[in-house]
C-alpha cells in the first residue's frame, strides 16, 4: 500500500498516468488474447446461437421481433445479445474470425473501464491517495483480473460474447453513478444516476447474470459512507435511491423464471 505520506501528482499528470495504464492494459490484453482470432467456431452452443441460427443472419423487423419476444430458443431473456451478434452477422457475414475480434476487443475495453473502476474505489472507499503507487497496485489488479486463464472461456469463446457484453454494461454503469445524493445536488449526478439504471437494465437485456448487481450498489455505497462519515448510515435514502435497480432486477428475475418453465 502506498505511503499516507506519498504526494499526489498534479490533475493533469494523473490524467495522463491513467491513459497510459489505460493503453497499457488495452495492449496487453490483445496480445494475450488475440491468437483467438484465428479459432473457429465451437459445436458448443456456437452453433446454436449463431452459425446455425437463422434469426440473426439479417437485421429485419421479423428477426427483431423474434430477438424480442423468444424465450424457447435459449430459455432466456437475451435480446440485445442477439442483436449483438446479429449486427457483428451484417457487418462481416458468419466469419469466425470477425466474432473472435468482437470478443477480444470488447475484453480489451473491459479491461481499461476495470482499471478505472478500481481506481475510483481504491481512492473513494479504501483512502488511497491518487499517487504513483495506487496507480501501480490498480494496473496489477486490473491485469489479475483481465489476463486471468479463467478469462479464456468468455474470450475465445464466441458464446462467450454476452458475458463480455454484461461485464462491459455494469461496469460503465458503475462509472456512470455517482453515487448516494448529497444536498446540493446538482442535476447532471441525477441524470447520471438515471443513466446508471438505463445501463443496468441493458445488462439484463444482454444476458441476466447481473440480478445481484443492486446488493453490490449498496455494499459500496455503505463502504464509501463509511469512509467519509461516522454517522449512521442513511439506509432509508439508499434503498429510495436504489429501489429502481431492486424493481428492474426482480422484474427481469420474474421473467426470466415464468419465460423458462412456464
């Protein structure tokens, strides 16, 4: 951990600290994971989601209104995965070589919006300073997670595709937020927050693995309360605050449920 002691650097040269983890982790992350180009597809739910599916060879009303309406087909609630990979289906055909450069690109994002996601809670919730140090200890977490084997299946998978996909949602809707309202709040935090949720849906939207994402909404904003106050925590507030992710998961959790086994 860095020295309490340790001097900040300046706004601007922070800026430009972080953009360079940001292109380190970018770059790394493609060379890891970019021999997955060269794969082809896998008779492992590859061909039921793609190569033999005939819904998403073309972006048309038709296939739109299946994307959105069908449970039967995967036994869950994934339209925007479809259209995903519907859209990946017109820009380069049923190209494996384009799906796996789908996967390892959007990875690669993750990767930098992971980096800066770590970065505002080693700061906001554990009191880091913004120095050299939190910098270097935020790049190797980062690259724990990003470059990790267990990464391989979502990567070099093109099924995988959807978990990449929710990754990269939570993770822009946990950047987005900016957390618990304050007094004098200003109107772009709500639009913000608002924006948050609209994320947060699209992630249910993609493929429902996030339902939990609400219960972790709390635990920071309890942890980053407790770091900047010693009052008791405002749960009332929270759960208000909160409640429209509570609504959209149980919703989605409902849906996902009747559409399966009923």
């Amino acid at each position: 951990m860095p020295s309490p002691h340790a001097v900040p650097p300046s706004e601007h040269s922070r800026s430009r600290e972080m953009a360079a983890a940001g292109a380190f982790v970018f770059v790394a992350t493609l060379l890891v994971f970019g021999r997955a180009i060269a794969f082809d597809f896998l008779y492992w739910d590859d061909d039921l989601n793609v190569t033999n599916n005939p819904h998403i060879r073309h972006l048309t009303l038709e296939n739109l209104r299946w994307m959105f309406s069908d449970f039967s087909y995967s036994l869950r609630y994934q339209p925007l995965s479809w259209l995903a990979w519907t859209l990946d289906a017109e820009l380069f055909g049923i190209d494996p070589a384009a799906f796996h450069a789908m996967n390892v690109l959007l990875h690669a994002v993750c990767g930098v919006l992971l980096l800066f996601a770590l970065d505002r809670l080693a700061r906001e919730i554990l009191g880091m300073n913004a120095s050299r140090a939190t910098l270097i200890v935020v790049v190797v977490a980062t690259l724990l997670w990003t470059l990790h084997p267990m990464r391989v299946e979502v990567v070099a998978w093109v099924t995988g595709r959807k978990y990449i996909d929710v990754a990269l949602l939570l993770l822009m809707a946990f950047l987005v937020d900016p957390g618990l309202p304050t007094a004098h709040e200003s109107w772009s935090a709500r639009f913000r927050r608002r924006i948050a949720v609209v994320i947060f849906g699209a992630s249910l939207m993609t493929y429902p693995i996030g339902l939990d994402w609400p219960l972790i909404v709390v635990i920071v904003d309890y942890a980053r309360f407790r770091r900047e106050s010693d009052a008791a925590f405002p749960w009332r507030t929270c759960l208000t605050t909160r409640s429209p992710l509570f609504i959209l998961s149980s919703l989605f959790a409902v849906w996902n449920l009747s559409g399966r086994f009923l």
